[in-house]
C-alpha cells in the first residue's frame, strides 16, 4: 500500500507566539522599550513619602538632632558637595554612555536612604548629605539618556513621558506621605523602609535599560566625506546632523573623542553661545533665580517648623508639596498656549512676576499663621515653575539642542555656584550660620533686587522698541506737503 505523504502545517499557538516574540523583539528595538523602563525608573525612584517630613524626623526622638544642627551643620554639606562633583559627573555621564550612571545614581539613591535609616550622628547625616549631592549631579544621566536611545522624531514625546512621570512619582509620594503621617499608619523609620522597597524596584529596571553605542560629547555619530581614497570626519556638521537627526539614524560612525578634544569643543561653543546678548541676560536670570529657588526649597521645612512646631501641630508639608507639584505643572503647561512676544515683554515678565516671588518670601517669613506660610510657598513655587518654563523656550528657540545641554549645564552650575556662596556666609554654622528668619528675609531681598534689575530692563527695552519702531516708520513716511519746498501759492 502506498505511502500517503501529508501536508505539514504549523499549529497555530505555535504561529501565533512566533508573531508575539516578533512583535515584541520590533518593539524592544524601538523607542518604546527603553523610554517605557525610563518612566518606571523615573515613578520608582521619585517616590519619596519621607522628604516632605525630613526636618520632623530628623529633630525628633528619631534622629534628635536641634534645628541648628540640621540648619547649619547638615544642610550645607549637600551644597558644597553638589559643587565638588557636579562637573566631573557632568563629563563621567557622557563618557560612560548614561546607563552606568543612572545605575550608579540608583545605587546611591539606596544608600543615602539607608544612611539616613541606620545611621546617628551629625556627622552620620554630613556624610548623607554627600551621597545625596552625588544623587542629585547624577540626574543629568536620567535626561541625557534619551539623546542616545531615542530617535530624534520621538524625543519630544520620550521626554514628556519621561518628565510627566517624574512629577507624578514626587506627587504620589508627597500625597502617600501625608496619608501615612497624618492616619499614624507608619513611622518615620517604616516610611523609610517603603522608601527602600521602591528604590530597589527602580534599581532592578535600570540595570535593563539598552545600553547606548553613543552619546552627545565623547562618543559622536561623524559624517562622512570622501576626498579621493581617504574618509574624513567632519565634527563641524555634528549639531547640523543633529537637527536632521542624522545622528539617530546610525549611517554615521561612531568614534570616541579625548577628552581635551570635548574641553575644546565646550569652550568653543560656550563663547559662542554667550556672545548673544539677549541670551546672556535670559541665563544670568536662570541663573540668579534658579540659585534663590534652591535655597528656598531646600530650607523651607525649617521655617515651618519654626512657625509651627511639628509636636504641636499634624503638619500638611506633603499636601502641600503635592499641590505646589499640580499647579507648577499647570502653571508651566498653559505657558506653551500663550501669544505673547517673550522676545518683547519677557525681561519685564521676569521683573514683575520675580517682585511678586519677593512679595510671597516676605509673606513666608513675617506671617505667624502657618496655613499662610503654605499658601506663599504655593505661590512662589507656581512663579518660578512659569518664569523658568519661559527662560528655557526662550533660549531653546536660539541655539541648537547640543548647545542647549551645554547652556542648561552652565547656567545651573552658575547657580550652583551663587547658592555654595549664599550658604557660606549666610547659614554655615563657620559663617554668619544666622537664624531661619533672617534667611529667609535674605532671601525675600534678593528676589526683590533681580525683580528691580529686570523690572527696569523690560520697561527700558519695550520704550527702545518702541523708539526703533517709530523711528523705522518716520524714514518710511513721503515727505508732507507742509514740509515741501513749494509754497502754497506755487502750487496753485
């Protein structure tokens, strides 16, 4: 009897799970892959329920530390530290090609926390606040990221998600801080240990981030010019290749830089930069007003546990801190559905809204109601989240998105720099190390002088423009018949 030879087919679970693993190898390969472990990064790693309540638990039985202490012993290491590493870091990221630091970010993050946990001592909490300093110059990694991974068409979309998802991990736990303080559903020392749950969890999804072939200084996609038999690299065209998005494309080779080449290439670009004068006066404004806010934020828990003690009074600081999160946000998205000139009215914005910043310190520091105290540190915090939106399209809108890093860098570091100075002769216990009132009166007075500088700058730019425009428009005007040199009876 003959052999009957059949047709074989494959099942179809097995072809139905072949176009499941296709599927999901194209979007591993694409930029929903690492943009979506970014945003788990960035949620897990955000979530702080204790950070609202720092100065309640480290002047309580918990940590026993005095106001004073905290003030102006702690809290400084963090500033001088911040300085120290930043602009090692700044370089170590690039060269590293992100993910190694945002690890390394993580790792840290766990260990300032269990510090924090574990440890006594002022000196304990100094060497704390170190590991945070080395946390908070890392973060430029989380960022930087998305140059290198991300096709250029989808980098706008990447980084929404990205930033969205951060403000939402600071306000989720803001809000989860204040359930669990204000019900008594944890301790501080509990809390912490939540605290240590989600950072692990943000620790095991960074080490599955892709890792990138290159990155925006050391390691930069080149075009390619033939002259005869000999391929040249042309490093001019880089940001112009960067606005095609040639550098995401992968047509271009890779090829590693020195790093006195990149110090070069920085300062080149840097001067460049600077000789814009509308630029410079934008980036002294982020840079003065940038190093105020800092200084606010950073102590502003102690002004309101001078105002309202936190034994005597269940403190709202993570309500609070959430709702300042939600309105910054607000505040800072209807910026991109205005039509206003910023070109124009934009310095005379930043006097008028920074007087206003001013005003609300003022309100912070003299007033004894602390629900009035919230409500100024709401409104400051709305101001500046506006001002800084404005400052960072204005000068987005000049230079290309290489060149952007490198002003953003820059204008921080600046900042940082004002803010190392601001707190050593201002709170550091080797300094004048002045009381919380007289700080934060300080600081009122400072946004009281950059409101005046711009305030009077705006007012003489608008009157110049108007000049400029009258002017142009006079030469423009034919000539009157008043103004003729034929008289009337010759006309006639």
């Amino acid at each position: 009897m003959p052999e009957l030879h059949q047709e074989r087919t494959m099942p179809p679970s097995v072809s139905k799970r072949s176009v499941r693993m296709e599927t999901v190898k194209r979007w591993r390969a694409g930029w929903g892959y690492p943009t979506t472990l970014l945003c788990m990064y960035g949620f897990f790693s955000t979530v702080k329920p204790l950070e609202p309540f720092l100065i309640p638990y480290l002047t309580g039985p918990d940590k026993n530390l005095t106001v004073e202490q905290v003030t102006n012993e702690i809290f400084p290491v963090w500033t001088y530290s911040y300085l120290a590493v930043l602009v090692p870091i700044f370089l170590l990221t690039d060269w590293l090609r992100y993910k190694p630091v945002v690890v390394f970010q993580c790792i840290n993050l766990f260990v300032t926390t269990s510090m924090l946990l574990w440890l006594q001592g002022v000196a304990a909490q100094q060497a704390m606040q170190f590991a945070y300093a080395v946390v908070t110059a890392s973060e430029v990694a989380y960022f930087s990221y998305i140059y290198s991974i991300v096709d250029l068409k989808h980098y706008r979309k990447a980084t929404s998600y990205c930033r969205s998802v951060q403000l939402l991990g600071y306000t989720m736990g803001s809000v989860l801080g204040q359930l669990l303080v204000s019900f008594k559903i944890m301790s501080y020392n509990n809390i912490l240990v939540l605290t240590l749950v989600l950072i692990s969890i943000a620790l095991v999804t960074s080490l599955f981030l892709p890792m990138p072939q290159r990155s925006m200084f050391f390691h930069r996609s080149q075009e390619r010019h033939k002259t005869g038999n000999v391929e040249e690299m042309d490093a001019q065209e880089f940001p112009e290749a960067l606005g095609r998005g040639d550098m995401f494309a992968g047509e271009g080779p890779v090829r590693a830089r020195s790093c006195s080449q990149v110090l070069i290439q920085l300062w080149r670009d840097f001067l460049q930069c600077y000789s814009s004068r509308e630029l410079l006066y934008w980036s002294v404004w982020w840079a003065l007003a940038t190093c105020g806010y800092n200084q606010t934020i950073n102590y502003v828990q102690v002004l309101w546990q001078h105002i309202e003690p936190s034994q005597n009074f269940t403190v709202y600081n993570g309500g609070v801190e959430a709702v300042s999160n939600l309105f910054g946000a607000a505040t800072a998205y209807g910026i991109g559905f205005t039509q206003v000139d910023w070109a124009q009215w934009g310095e005379l914005a930043l006097g008028s809204f920074s007087g206003l910043g001013a005003a609300a310190l003022f309100t912070m520091t003299f007033t004894a109601n602390i629900w009035a105290c919230y409500a100024g540190y709401i409104v400051f915090k709305c101001l500046y989240m506006l001002l800084i939106t404005i400052a960072m399209f204005q000068i987005a809108t000049e230079i290309s998105m290489e060149r952007y890093a490198l002003i953003f860098g820059v204008n921080n570091f600046g900042a940082l720099v004002l803010q190392t100075i601001i707190t050593a002769v201002v709170v550091d216990g080797r300094g004048l190390g002045l009381g919380i009132i007289p700080q934060f009166t300080i600081y009122g007075s400072y946004f009281s002088a950059i409101a005046v500088i711009f305030f009077l700058r705006g007012v003489y730019m608008i009157m110049r423009g108007r000049q400029s425009h009258r002017d142009s428009t006079t030469a423009e005007e034919p000539p009157s018949l008043k103004d003729s040199d034929t008289g009337p009876e010759q006309r006639l």
